[in-house]
C-alpha cells in the first residue's frame, strides 16, 4: 500500500520568495526531498511530525504560530504523526 501524499498549493511564487501552504492528512508524508533553499516554516496546527532523514528519525512537536528556520540542503520526508489533518505555511528565501 502507497502512502498518502501531503498537499501542496504555491501561494505567492516570485524572484524572491515561494510560499508554500503544505496539508497532511493523518500518515501523509511530503516525500523524500532536499531544500533547494534556506526556509522558514510556520505551523498553524499544533502537534507533532515524524522527521526522516539521512541522520535518523525524530519527532519534532510544532506549536501553531511559533516560527523555525532551515539552511539549505536539509534532505528529508516529512510525515504527519497525528490523528488529525497538520498544516504548515513554507516560506522558501530564493
């Protein structure tokens, strides 16, 4: 069986920025994939995702509202850990 894949929809695409509304049922993942860019992310869901990388799995907790910041080249899948749908605002810095 396949998993589910999280939604994406580009809100604003220009020279400088992407912003990305990202939705994830409960077990949907993003996919494997590398950051091509520096970013920000914003939760507007609070809980937790299963972070797999090349290093390891982790949970991170996410509150809605509070902010974080990634370098580029961070490689990773992204699934949602809860019960109910997460979403999450990406601002990649171009």
């Amino acid at each position: 069986m396949s998993q589910e894949q999280a939604r994406s929809t580009v809100l604003i695409e220009n020279e400088r920025v992407r912003v990305t509304e990202w939705r994830f049922a409960p077990r949907a993942a993003t996919g494997y994939h590398r950051h091509e860019y520096d970013y920000v992310v914003v939760p507007m869901t609070t809980g937790k995702l299963l972070l797999k990388a090349p290093e390891g799995d982790h949970e991170a907790e996410l509150t809605q509202g509070v902010p974080y910041f990634r370098n580029v080249g961070v490689e990773h899948d992204v699934i949602n850990a809860n019960d109910y749908e997460f979403v999450f605002v990406e601002t990649e810095l171009k």
